[in-house]
C-alpha cells in the first residue's frame, strides 16, 4: 500500500478544438494551466496539456491526432470527471456563466451531497459535488 499523500487521480482528454477546451476549463472551473505543449508544424495543435484543480490533482489533454498513442483508442472528448469540493454553488453559477451545458441543476442527494453536473462545448461531462468518499469527512 502506498503512503504518497496527494492527488494522484489524472482522467485524460482529447478534444477537438483543444485550446478552446483549455480557455473552457479556466473560466468555467477555474483549473490553471501548469503545461501546454503547441505542435511544431501546426501550432493550433495541443500535443499535451496539464490542468491542475486549485484543490488537487487536475486534468491532461491534448488535440484529437492518430499518432498511434494509446489516447488515439479513446473516444473524442468522451469521458466524465466527478470532482470533490466544497464550492459547489459559486462553481455552479460560473460553469453556466461561461456556456457549461446545464446535465442536473444544483441538487441534494440522497446521501448526503450537494451536486450539480454540466458539459463542456465539447460533450465531456463535469460532476460537482460535495461527497468525497465513504468514510470521507463532508462538507
């Protein structure tokens, strides 16, 4: 078992159109770009990007590409991503301000959570709650 303290957890992303998707996740979540790789010969082409979440962990993406890499045998900006956190409201407000595609309005579960899920211009589903795991303090 390992004793690394830390988010470890990194879901993965190919996008279409890779740096709106970038610009889409600052201003919607408020993730801060720590890398962002532009291809070579096409500059509008991300080859790698890192995302990092203000309270932990983040997400990678890059431009759709079939460069034989394992990412080329994902779908296109297919996936979710449920993140943890205790600003579930004031995140809520500034997804749909900056054009997130309302999934679920902000709603209490019946476990105990506040939680509200979006899309991204892309399709990617964006889950915000206040649940962080069985046996996990809550919010």
């Amino acid at each position: 078992m390992s004793t690394t303290t830390g988010a470890n957890v990194w879901p993965t992303f190919r996008y279409r159109d890779a740096k709106a998707a970038i610009a889409f996740l600052q201003d919607a979540f408020g993730f801060e770009v720590v890398a962002e790789y532009a291809n070579a010969d096409v500059p509008q082409r991300v080859d790698h990007a890192e995302l990092r979440w203000p309270e932990g962990g983040g997400v990678m993406l890059g431009s759709t590409r079939d460069d034989g890499g394992v990412m080329t045998k994902t779908g296109v900006a297919a996936g979710s991503v449920y993140i943890a956190t205790g600003r579930v409201e004031e995140l809520y407000q500034r997804a749909i301000a900056a054009g997130a595609t309302k999934v679920m309005g902000l709603s209490e579960q019946d476990y105990g959570s506040k939680d509200f899920s979006v899309t991204d211009p892309e399709g990617v589903l964006w889950s915000f709650g206040t649940y962080r795991g069985a046996g996990a303090d809550q919010e």
